[in-house]
C-alpha cells in the first residue's frame, strides 16, 4: 500500500491521532515515571518505541524491548566484541550465573534450580528426552498443549517405547476441581510425568496448577509446567506451585531480547535427567549438567538482569493488574455479542493479558487477514484443539483507545455495529 493511501485510511478508521500511535519522546527511563499520577499507562507507552503502521495485539510471540533495555541491550553488544575471546574465556558463565540467580529471584527459586536456556521448547525438550523413560511407561498431555512440545513427546513415544495419552482442558470449567478432574482420570499405574500449561498459550487460560501438582503427586506422578507465557505475565512463587519442573520464555512477557528462556528443575532431581548435550564435564551433580550449548549470543545473558530490573520497578503485582484490565476492557464488550465466541473464561483470576475471540462467521485465518487489512491490527489466528478465534495479546503500553478500535472491529465483522 502506498504511504498517501495507507495514511488515508488510518484517517478513515480515527487512527491518525498522536495519541494513539506516537509515544511521547521525552519520556524514555522507567525511572521518568511517575506510578502515581493518572496517565501512567501513557507515561509507560512513551517508554516503548511503537511502529505505527498498525496495533500489534500479537505481544504473546514475542514482547519487543522498551527502549531502555533495548539501549542496554546494544551496550552489552558492544562490550561484548570490544573484550572479544578475553570475555567468553573468562566471566562469561559467572555473569550468566549472575542472570539465571536473578530471574530464580524473580519467580521464587533458589539459584541452583533455575538455568537459562534459549527458550520454553528448549526446556521442556530436555526434559522429555533426557527423563529416565522404561519401554511401557506413560505421561498425560493435553490437546490445549504447544505443538512442538507434543511432537516431543510423540518423539519419546518412537524412541523410549512410552504411551502418551491425551485430554481435553476444560475451556469454561465451572470449578477448579473441573479441571482437575480431568487429569486424574487419566492416570494409569504406569503414568511417571504429567505435562500441564500454567497458561494455555491459544486462550490464555491460566490454570490451577497448584491444584493440579498436589493430586499428581499423591498418585506419584511427577508434574511438569509450561510456563511459557508466565513470567514476567502474572506474579507467582515457583515454589508455591509444587511442581517437578518448569519451564519459560523470557522473550515473551519479560521482555528480555529474543532467545532466551529459563529452566527450573526441583532440587535434588536434576541428576535423574540424562543431558541432551554433552556439557565440558559429564556427570555435574547440579543443573549445570543439562545446560550445555556451546557458544552463545551471551549479550542476551546480559540483557536478562537489565529486562528483571525494569520489570521490578514497574512492579509484578501493577504489570499483571494492568493487563488483566486491557484484556478485560475489551472481551468483556464483546463476550455477549451475537456471532462472537471468546475462548477464555469470564473469571478473573482464571486469564490476564491474553484471550481469544471468534467470529463465527469467518475462519480463524480469514478473521486475522481481515483485522489486518481493514482495521491494521495485527494478531495470529488460532484454528484447532477445539479453539477457533484470533488470540490477542495486548501489552502494557496497549490504550483503551486501540482496544475501542479492535472492538468496534469485532462488532462491524459480526454484524453487530
């Protein structure tokens, strides 16, 4: 689309006003704000450099950098090639250290049960490929899982010789006991793992794991937690939840610069798990064991402690009150609209940031494309494992005024408007 026309039609939809798109450029350091006054949220949109081609609803990918990590971020680029061999020779595994302590910090660990890794796949694959499976054990899955963490599995089944077996998560549960249910019903003698999402990545249902891990456990089973959307998302203890294992993505919600995850394994049960990759010395008696990939892009590592540092002043509780609000300000004026299905339940404490919608009338695909092309709003559509919609994934720099655009979307595509 031509620059005249594209700005044409931004005029068209009320979206060529400054105060939707164009972030205030004076305010750029967290520590510039002010958390008391009113417009906090527009103080903290200045902090972000926004592309103004189009609203991105789709930060459950990826959550871009503010400009204060970002600006940190490069700095530990350069210092890294200004040291050169002389660093990956010698404080590069100290510092990472230093990072991995800072986010066990964050979500409620000891330091010797968090590692970082490049992403959530990367920690649960070493999970599932390196447990200590027997031909004829079993793990429980769900369908609601991440895809490429249920070829896993289906890969230790072709390997290992284990069944997997599969459920459905209730997605409006009546009760946490509901959800629960669902996957006790599924334990077998041979079951020895338990995969759970703590949030489902397609509907942003954050499920009651605690729960969840309790009867695991009291059937012997172990539990394991794909936090992929988790940290940095809504504040929790890892070590309230009772799992085994846990891993996340600290290029999402925490905004730390791409290829970075985390691990977390339980004390004591890292020496069960055989490691992926050789690390320089086998058989370490820690975690270490499991966190060998040779060399890395450790500026990334840097990152980590400047993305924590943010995050903490910002402060968990306020982050997670604040997208639990943008994404109820929009799903709740839509949920009873004619023609439209959110896929994520109506109470609080069961979603925050992320939910997703349908339109019953178009594809999950055709509803994104149009979304785009019409309205420029940006968002990923979601068709499968019952869930059929477009997640959407605002942030803390999202407006009410570009969730008031995204609804008068929803309502002009199902003939409500």
């Amino acid at each position: 689309m031509k620059k005249r026309s594209f700005i044409k039609s931004l005029a068209l939809l009320g979206l060529s006003s400054p105060s939707i798109f164009n972030a205030k450029a004076s305010v750029k350091s967290i520590q510039d704000l002010d958390f008391s006054a009113p417009d906090i949220w527009d103080q903290m949109r200045a902090a972000y450099k926004l592309k103004p081609d189009y609203i991105n609803l789709e930060n459950g990918y990826y959550c871009f950098l503010p400009e204060e990590t970002l600006e940190k971020y490069i700095q530990h680029l350069r210092d890294v090639n200004y040291h050169a061999s002389s660093y990956m020779r010698t404080v590069q595994w100290d510092n990472k250290a230093k990072s991995a302590a800072k986010v066990a910090e964050l979500v409620g660990a000891e330091p010797e049960e968090v590692v970082l890794t490049r992403n959530t796949t990367e920690s649960i694959d070493l999970i599932i490929s390196g447990y200590p499976w027997k031909s004829g054990d079993e793990a429980i899955v769900s369908n609601q899982d991440y895809g490429s963490l249920l070829n896993m599995f289906e890969l230790a089944e072709r390997r290992y010789g284990i069944k997997v077996n599969r459920i459905d998560i209730p997605m409006h549960p009546e009760n946490d006991e509901e959800i629960v249910s669902v996957y006790e019903q599924a334990i077998t003698p041979k079951t020895k793992l338990m995969m759970v999402p703590h949030i489902v990545n397609i509907t942003g249902h954050i499920l009651p794991v605690r729960k969840i891990a309790d009867m695991a456990h009291s059937h012997g089973v172990e539990i394991m937690l794909d936090g992929a959307h988790a940290v940095g998302h809504f504040d929790f203890n890892i070590s309230e939840l009772n799992c085994d294992y846990y891993g996340s993505s600290l290029h999402k919600w925490l905004s730390v610069p791409l290829g970075c995850g985390m691990l977390y394994v339980k004390k004591g049960k890292s020496q069960n798990i055989r490691p992926l990759l050789a690390p320089y010395e086998l058989d370490q008696k820690t975690l270490l064991n499991l966190n060998h990939t040779g060399t890395h892009p450790v500026s990334t590592d840097l990152a980590v402690i400047d993305a924590v540092n943010f995050h903490n002043k910002m402060g968990s509780k306020r982050k997670e009150e604040r997208l639990r609000y943008i994404q109820k300000y929009w799903s709740d004026q839509v949920r009873d609209l004619p023609g439209v299905t959110v896929n994520t339940p109506i109470e609080p404490h069961r979603s925050c940031g992320i939910a997703n919608v349908g339109v019953d009338a178009l594809e999950p695909g055709d509803m994104a494309k149009t979304l785009m092309d019409k309205y420029k709003i940006y968002t990923v559509g979601i068709n499968g494992a019952g869930v059929r919609g477009c997640r959407i994934s605002p942030n803390v720099y999202t407006s009410e005024k570009e969730m008031d655009q995204f609804v008068r979307a929803i309502k002009e595509m199902s003939g409500n408007a």
